[in-house]
C-alpha cells in the first residue's frame, strides 16, 4: 500500500507558498488553493466579494484528488489558523492519509504578487496560530 499524504502550505502573502507548491507540482504533486479561481487568461483577477467561492472550489477540487486516490496532495492557501485546515486534515485522516504541514517562512522578503495590503497582512501574522 502507498503512503498517501497531503501537504498543507501555511505562511503569509508573499512567503512563497505558491512557488514551492509549484515545485511541488513539477514533482507530481496534485496542488489546490483558492489563488486558482482568480486565475484567468488575463492574468490574477482577485474579487473578495468571491472569497468564498474560491475555497468552496478548493474544496471540491481537494475532495476529488482523495476521492481519485491521488498520492500527493498540495494545500496551497494562508491556513494562519487551526480552523481553516481543520476540515482538510481531517478528510484526509478519514480517507488514509498522512498530514503534514509546513509554515513557509519570508526569509526571501518576498511581497505578495496578489497586492495584499500591508495592514492585512499584518492582521493575518497577528492571528498566526502555531502547534508545535
């Protein structure tokens, strides 16, 4: 039987999180994370009014990867809290995989591609939970 396992990505805008899940990506990895529902042919097209259907559509997506049997799934999202990863984890657990989560630093002093202003990220370091 195959180790399956999913990676949850977590970290600020502008750490990285989209780069190494593309990394990731490159080697076989299924990837899902809210940034995709923005993206269109003219490039990122970010509207908060359709935040929430943009992590309905990651979840979907993610539950068809466990539900393919996909080996090697990437959660590409802020995850800043317990909560937002609560439900991906457990559907994992419940289907037979191992979770890992990995916080990606900005040791880069990367700034976000997607605009995010300053003051929220500094909301969203502000309410970083960390379980070690």
């Amino acid at each position: 039987m195959m180790n399956k396992k999913v990676i949850i990505l977590r970290g600020l805008p502008g750490c990285g999180k989209s780069t190494l899940a593309y990394e990731m990506w490159n080697e076989g990895a299924d990837v899902v994370s809210a940034d995709l529902f923005f993206e269109t042919d003219d490039g990122y097209q970010f509207d908060p009014n359709l935040l929430g259907d943009a992590h309905a559509q990651c979840k979907r997506d993610y539950k068809a990867y466990i539900e393919e049997g996909s080996e090697y799934i990437v959660v590409d999202n802020t995850n800043t809290q317990e909560w937002e990863m609560k439900w991906y984890k457990k559907y994992a657990e419940e289907h037979g995989y191992t979770v890992f989560s990995i916080i990606v630093e900005n040791r880069h002093n990367g700034v976000s591609e997607h605009d995010v202003p300053e003051e929220k990220i500094q909301e969203m370091r502000d309410r970083f939970e960390v379980s070690l």
